[in-house]
C-alpha cells in the first residue's frame, strides 16, 4: 500500500487544482488562495514521502508532471485570465466579474501565454539532467505563488475601492506578468532550491537571507506580499549564482 501515498497526494495536488478552476470560473476569487495552498503542501509531501518510503518511480515523476501543469500551469493562466476579462463597464445590477465571451474580449486570453509557456517548461523539466538540485528557469510552483499574490490584490482593493484606473492599469500588468513569467518560466537561469539546510550559513547565505526577507515583505505588502517574495526570490537567484561564480575564480 505504501506505494501508493505518494501518488495519492500528487493526486490530491491535482484535484486541489481543478478545485481553484472551478472557484475562479465562479468568482469564487477568496477560496483561490486556499486550494492553492493545499496543492503546494500536496506537491512537496508527494517527493519527500516517496523519498521517505523509497517507493519513487517513473509513473509517480510523470503523474507529478501532469497535476502541475492543472495546478501551476492552468489554474494561474485562469487567474491572469479573470482580471482581464473583468468588466470595465457594467450594466446597474449586474455584477463587475460577470461572464464575458471570448469573441467580445479576446485580449483576455493572453493570459494562457504564461500556461503555454509552463507546459513546455515541465516537458524540458522532465528531460533535463541538470535540474536535480537547482532549477533552470523558475519553477511552476513560485510562478503561480506571484500570481495569486497579484491576484488576491487585484479582488481585494476592488472590493474595498471600486477604483477602475486601478483595474486598467491592472489589467496591462496582467499582460506585461503573463509573458515575464512564461520568459522566466524556460530562462537559461540557475535558481537555487529550497532543498538545503537554511541554517547553514557557509552554504546557504542566499537562501536565510532570503527566507529573512519574506516575513517583512508579507506583513508591508499583504497579498502582493506573495508577488514581491518571488520577485527577491529571483534576485537573491542571481546574486548567488554571481557570488558562487567568484569564489569558484578564486
């Protein structure tokens, strides 16, 4: 039976995504967050415990692949998709997130660019070698992380501000984010893991520094908190891959 744990949760990452579709096809976007949550948390346990019980296989590497491109892949092209297709004039009585067709707001779509892009990124994920301990390109999960925290804020200022330069201006960021995040998504970018010790300093000043700058980020910033986490999470990326370059010279 232990064989079948992992890939239970994976399977659980997966239904935890369609969850998140369903509540932002229902504009539902309070519960998103949630069922996000839940696929991360599915999705770490599904490596470490096939790790645990030495059960790992090809079928449970492939079925991982597969829940992350709902959850990490389609579930945030969804989110991307939500904000620009809201409604910039509504008739009285009818609610701003209301349904829109695609003939009548095809600019919406592009925010399946970033899902295209995380597709063909989980593919070369599965072909390449180097990414056993670090990432090439930023990961899936930290993409979608950035995108609900932009998408949290998008609802929850509207909510409190019906501010509609706020949602213009928005929805031009929704854009400019969904083609970033399918750049960074295939990058020729080294990204270090989460895997090491954080505690080891020698080894891993990057990754507590960083850790360090996430708590004041979330509590300045709230929602857009998860947004600018990443942002950092890419910098500290890079000025570890710079630092790291410079000691192996010396």
């Amino acid at each position: 039976m232990k064989k079948h744990i992992p890939n239970s949760l994976t399977l659980l990452n997966l239904f935890s995504g369609c969850c998140g579709i369903v509540a932002c096809m229902q504009g539902s976007y309070n519960l998103v967050p949630i069922f996000i949550l839940i696929s991360l948390i599915a999705d770490f346990l599904d490596g470490f415990v096939a790790r645990a019980l030495n059960v790992k296989s090809d079928l449970g590497g492939q079925l991982d692949s597969l829940a992350d491109m709902v959850t990490f892949g389609v579930l945030p092209g969804m989110m991307l998709y939500n904000i620009l297709r809201f409604k910039t004039n509504f008739i009285v009585g009818e609610a701003p997130n209301a349904p829109v067709s695609i003939i009548d707001n095809p600019i919406a779509l592009f925010g399946f660019v970033y899902t295209l892009f995380a597709c063909l990124r989980l593919a070369k994920f599965n072909l390449d070698t180097r990414q056993t301990v670090n990432f090439i390109g930023l990961n899936t999960p930290a993409c979608t992380i950035f995108v609900v925290g932009f998408y949290m804020q998008f609802f929850t200022k509207w909510q409190f501000e019906n501010n509609w330069d706020f949602v213009i201006y928005s929805k031009v960021a929704a854009i400019i984010i969904s083609f970033l995040l399918a750049f960074l998504a295939i990058a020729e970018i080294e990204i270090f893991s989460m895997k090491g010790n954080p505690f080891n300093w020698k080894e891993n000043k990057m990754r507590v520094i960083f850790l360090l700058s996430a708590i004041p980020q979330l509590f300045l910033f709230k929602w857009l908190g998860l947004s600018t986490i990443i942002v950092s999470y890419v910098v500290f990326a890079i000025l570890h891959n710079k630092t790291s370059k410079q000691t192996s010279y010396n």
